[in-house]
C-alpha cells in the first residue's frame, strides 16, 4: 500500500530479466508503485521546524514584510518569516503578539547580528564631505537639501534579542554572523529554533558548529543583501547551485537553499542536490501581501527585473536589486561609499523625494535573479503553485 493507498501498478520488463530454466524463456516482470504522493516535502527541516512544506519565506528587512504575508505562508503550511531588523524591542514584543494572533503555525522572526559596519566607529568627517559632493548633483536635481553627517546608528542586535526572548517567537532566524553562546543557549532553553545565513561552505560549517538547528544556504543570485560574515562579500559569491551539494557534504544539520528560486523547478533542484528545504524571497516580495511598495511589486515584473546588479551604493554593504541609474552611476566608486547604515541614512532624504517624483532611478528595488519566471501576485496562490509543481516532477521521476 503506498501513502495515499491510491497507486498505478507500472511493468518494468528488462533484457537481464530474461532467464533461461529448461530451454524456456521464462520474462520475469518486476512491478513498482508509481505513487502519486512522493512525500518529497517530508525532510529533516520539517520534522525540526514543525512544518508541512520545506517552504519558507525568506525575511525582508527595511519594511516589506507584513504580518499578512507570514501568517499566509504559515497558514499554508511554510514558515513565514518577519524581518525586525529596524524595530525597536517594545515593537517586536507587539509584532510578536499580532503575530500569534494571526497564525497557530511556527513562523520566523528575524534579526541582524552585525548592525553596524566596524569601519563606522573611524568614519571621518573628510571622507562624508567627499561623499556629499559624489553625490550633491542627485540631491540638486531632486531639489533636496543635502544632510548632516548622521550620528545615530540603528537598533542594537542584544537589545532586540532580548525582546524577542521574552516574546518566545518559534524560530528565531539571523543573518550577519552567529550570535554568542549565551544567546543561542537562551534559545533553546526557551524552545526556540534558531536558523542562521551562510554564504559560504565555511560560514556553515561554522553555525553547525555554534548548534544552531538550521542552516540558510544562500546563493549569490539571492536578492537583498550579501549576509557573509567571515570574509568579505566580494569574496564569498558562490552560486547556489554550487553551494547546496558543498554544504550537503560538510554538515549533518538541516539545511535550505535561498537565491535564484521561485517556482517547483527550483525547489526540486535544491532538495535533488542535498538541501532539506528552501527559502524563496523575491516571489513572495512582489506578492500584494508584502509591504514593498506598489512600485517595487511593479518593477519586479517588468522587463527590467532580469538586469539586476550589486552595488554598495544604498546601503554601504553589497546587496542585490534591480539596476537603475544611481546603482550604474555609483559602479566606479563603490568602495567610496559610507559604511553601513551611514549610507542607508544619508540617503534617505533623497529616497523618500524619489519616490514622491516617482524618479525610480534613485532608489533600488531589491531583487533576486529569479525575478523574470515570477507570475503570482497572491501569496496563497504563490504557495500552492510551488507545492504542486515540485509533487508533479517527482512524481514524473
């Protein structure tokens, strides 16, 4: 009986099963069960996590997220995921009680580890008066007066820990290094899942190591921002394709692969190479479910997703998005760049009058290099589209 109980019966004669017993030729027929039901979405990740599908959705920092989109992949059986990085800790105490309002499923909340680049600390004045020159010929343009060298820094990574400790989401994902011991103890202590990002077969050897419960395997296509931790990101750009059996072959803990997946294709890929799951960001951003502005939804299935770049130039850290006219312009000059979140923060002025103009060519619209075979607009029927593409390639294998 196989799992459905519902199986075709499928003859699988061969030359070898021709056996000669008496001057007869007797055909043995050896017959399979061609199961409509493969269970390929029963993996380690989802016996550790709690899940249905292998499936989650990647976190989106900076905004886009929503608490609507979660709670729908988690409600389908995914794991939906929130990224906190610019909230303040009593924010994620709120968001993780809308949360749990909202969905009875594991779902994700997700930090950086590293919220300020090492370089701000020797930042000098001189290097932001050459930065406000580079780019003084964009705030004139947009009539937008130039800013103060910013002071303030974004939130602090131990700060919001502790919020989300007290908050007790299911997993608590991270990006941007590994936290301290005492943090990952806290964790499951507390019944929390922890999943870190590697870039890099290093970077997952080394969050095995730390025990963490699940590693993000992520692939250089991967919209947003590079997460590498132990080198530079320049230095760590291995294809996902390339990274997913390398990992497979290093650790034993489960593993998902993000970058350059966003249909059934993809995720049978990944798991066919070793990965126990994925994580798919960019067509779950362009989803009416996310925060990402209308713009950047539109822009994601337009012609000009499939020219996407990575340029320093507005965050200070290397990221991936959709090309425009500043991220070309800045393309000489990207180690010229304030360090994160400086640049992010010096900018802000300029995105937010870009965006009133509708000059599209100042801002970055963050994606993935899977952007061109995107096709939903409703998470839900994102979900299911992705459930039923990957059960139809393996059940034709």
């Amino acid at each position: 009986m196989c799992c459905t109980g519902t199986c075709s019966l499928t003859a699988v004669p061969k030359i070898s099963d021709l056996i000669h017993k008496n001057g007869w030729y007797i055909r043995v027929v050896f017959v399979t069960n061609n199961c409509q039901n493969t269970m390929w979405y029963k993996t380690k990740l989802t016996d550790n996590l709690g899940i249905q599908y292998p499936i989650i959705q990647g976190p989106f920092g900076g905004g886009p997220s929503s608490v609507k989109l979660l709670s729908t992949v988690s409600n389908a059986g995914g794991l939906g995921s929130f990224g906190a990085y610019g909230l303040t800790p009593q924010q994620i105490i709120d968001l993780d009680k809308e949360l749990k309002a909202s969905t009875d499923k594991p779902y994700a909340i997700n930090l950086w580890v590293s919220e300020n680049d090492e370089r701000l600390k020797s930042y000098s004045s001189a290097a932001y008066e050459m930065l406000l020159q580079k780019f003084k010929p964009y705030f004139d343009e947009l009539g937008v007066p130039l800013p103060q060298m910013p002071t303030q820094f974004g939130k602090n990574f131990e700060e919001q820990f502790e919020a989300l400790l007290k908050a007790k989401p299911p997993v608590f994902s991270f990006v941007y290094g590994i936290p301290s011991k005492e943090i990952l103890a806290d964790c499951k202590k507390a019944g929390i899942k922890t999943a870190g990002a590697a870039t890099t077969v290093d970077e997952a050897v080394a969050l095995e190591e730390a025990g963490v419960d699940a590693i993000v395997a992520t692939g250089f296509e991967a919209g947003g921002h590079r997460v590498s931790f132990l080198r530079d990101a320049e230095d760590s750009l291995t294809g996902i394709f390339a990274l997913i059996p390398q990992v497979a072959d290093k650790v034993k803990i489960p593993f998902v692969a993000a970058g350059g997946i966003a249909d059934g294709r993809g995720i049978a890929a990944a798991l066919t190479l070793g990965a126990s799951g994925v994580q798919i960001g960019t067509a779950f951003l362009a989803c009416e479910e996310s925060n990402a502005t209308t713009v950047h939804r539109e822009a994601l299935f337009s012609s000009e997703a499939k020219y996407t770049t990575l340029t320093k130039a507005f965050s200070g850290r290397l990221a991936r998005g959709i090309r425009s006219r500043l991220s070309e312009d800045m393309k000489p000059f990207e180690n010229e760049m304030a360090p994160f979140p400086m640049q992010s923060i010096f900018l802000r002025s300029l995105r937010e009058a870009a965006i009133a103009q509708n000059k599209s060519g100042f801002v970055t619209f963050w994606s993935g290099q899977a952007a061109p075979i995107i096709k939903h607009k409703k998470a839900g029927e994102l979900f299911s589209s992705l459930v039923e593409e990957t059960s139809e390639i393996f059940n034709h294998r």
